[in-house]
C-alpha cells in the first residue's frame, strides 16, 4: 500500500517533469515550427487540450520549404497557420508529405487542416471544406532561353512536353485545356530540373513559386512567358463538415484586419498585398 503510494508520487512528479519539459519548447515561439514537425510532440491544448494534425508540404516554396540552413519548416503558410492557431485558441501539429496526398487526406479526414498553397477548385469543393481565399495566385509556364522564341505562351505548347506536379491544378489545365503532353512528378523541383536539362520543353505551374524558384535557385535560367493564367485562390482545406474550418476562417478575417496577414505577406513577398 506504502509502496504503491509512493510510485505513484513518483510517477506523478515525473509526469510533471516531462510536461514541463514540453511546455517550455511550445511556449518559444521560434521553437513553435520545430516542435510541431516532431512527431507525436506532445503540446499543451489551451483549449480542450487537443492536437489539431496540418498537412503541409516541404517543397513549394515560398509557402513551404526547408530552410537550408536550418532544416525548419517555414514558409507564408507556416506563419499563417501558426498564427492562426494560436489567434483561435487551438494546438496544432504539423505533417509533411507530398503534395497529392494532402489532397487525399483531408478528403478522408486522415488531417484535421490542410495548407499547402492549395487551390480552392469546384472538384476538390466535392470533398473539401475551404476557408475564404487567403492568396491569389495563378498559372505561369516558363522556359529556358533556347526555347524562348518558339514557345511565347500556352497557344505554342501543343505537341510539346510541359512539365509539372502531379495532382496539381496545372496538370488539369494541361490535360483538359491544351494538347501538350504534361509529364507530372511528385516533386515540383524535378519538373523545373527537367526543364533546365532539357528533357521537357517548359513547365507550367503557380506563379508565385516558378518566379521564387526562378530567381533563388535557377540563376534566372528560367525565364517566364505569357500571361498568367486561370485565377487560382488558395484556401486553407479541412475534412467536409468540420466544426474547424469557422474558427480558423474567423480566425483569417481577423488576421487580415489587424494587420498580421499583412505582416507575414510582407515577410515572404517583399511588399504588402495590393489595396493595403
Ligand atoms: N495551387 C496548385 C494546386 O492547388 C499547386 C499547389 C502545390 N502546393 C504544394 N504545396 N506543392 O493544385
């Protein structure tokens, strides 16, 4: 009886121990990225105590990708999520994998959120419950140099192999809008890599990240033509039907008035969203 007494003491105090250990990598807000890709980290709720799960991707950059230096985690949707949470009160941890199966998996409620530069489509809408819009992209097909006169928008790409990332919006415009033969990866590095090794005549994909990639890791080497096409409005996914997505959508309409939306746009694109 003594003894049970006393393991118990001694299991509640180390208990204690070990949660104080995971409060204090939570409550630093630099760590907050980092403990939430370890898995199973265990972090306080300050609500009811749960973990909401975000997929996320860890190569589209600049929305999310692992920083060189560091191997974290950042991004625009990073620090839009982070801050979202913590703005509705609930705890999140987040999950990489490729981009296709975050899709999947929000469809089949494996994810509580999904962010990853998704395009809010009337097709994922079948499966998916979206926030309102919380970036404006669209479609750019880029080239090399030695292409550039012959392919000068996407009127010159049928017959040609346009490279691009499975599941993606630019793989349905490919396949529906044009007679190009698209060639999609699971990465969207690979699509650009063929393209620069001249394996594939020019790559269609998010604005936002062909002109990031461009500049940061391409040299210039691929060169953007044409007008941008289609709206594509990213929205943050959750499983049909769940009680989450009001929260964190109140959550966006508050963040886009005090300001914070406007701090992290900044951060990651150099300039503040047009009309702010
Ligand atoms: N916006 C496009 C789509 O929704 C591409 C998004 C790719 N995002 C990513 N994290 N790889 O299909």
């Amino acid at each position: 009886m003594y003894r049970k007494l006393l393991l118990t003491l001694f299991l509640s105090v180390l208990l204690g121990v070990l949660a104080a250990c995971g409060g204090s990598s939570t409550d630093n807000e630099q760590d907050a990225s980092e403990s939430a890709t370890e898995e199973g980290a265990e972090a306080e709720g300050d609500s009811d105590g749960k973990v909401y799960t975000v997929a996320t991707d860890n190569a589209y950059v600049p929305f999310e990708y692992l920083d060189e230096e560091s191997g974290e985690l950042v991004g625009f949707d990073i620090d839009l999520i982070t801050e979202l949470a913590k703005e509705a009160g609930i705890e999140i941890e987040i999950e990489t994998l490729e981009f296709a199966g975050i899709v999947a998996g929000l469809g089949s409620g494996k994810f509580d959120i999904g962010i990853a530069g998704m395009t809010i489509t009337e097709d994922r809408k079948e499966n998916i419950d979206f926030t309102q819009p919380y970036y404006e992209a669209g479609l750019i097909l880029a080239v090399t140099e030695e292409n550039a006169n012959e392919i000068q928008s996407i009127d010159d790409v049928d017959g040609k192999v346009v490279a691009t990332r499975q599941g993606s919006t630019s793989q349905k415009y490919l396949e529906e809008e044009t007679d190009a033969t698209p060639e999609a990866f699971p990465e969207i590095v690979e699509a650009y890599q063929n393209v620069l090794a001249g394996r594939a005549d020019a790559v269609l994909y998010d604005l936002p990240n062909v002109q990031f990639y461009s500049e940061k890791e391409a040299g210039g080497e691929l060169i953007t033509v044409g007008e941008k096409l289609t709206g594509e409005d990213y929205g943050i996914g959750f499983p049909k039907g769940s009680e989450l997505r009001d929260k964190i959508d109140e959550a966006l309409t508050t963040l886009k008035e005090n300001g914070t939306y406007d701090d992290i746009y900044e951060k990651w694109f150099g300039e503040r969203p047009e009309g702010t």
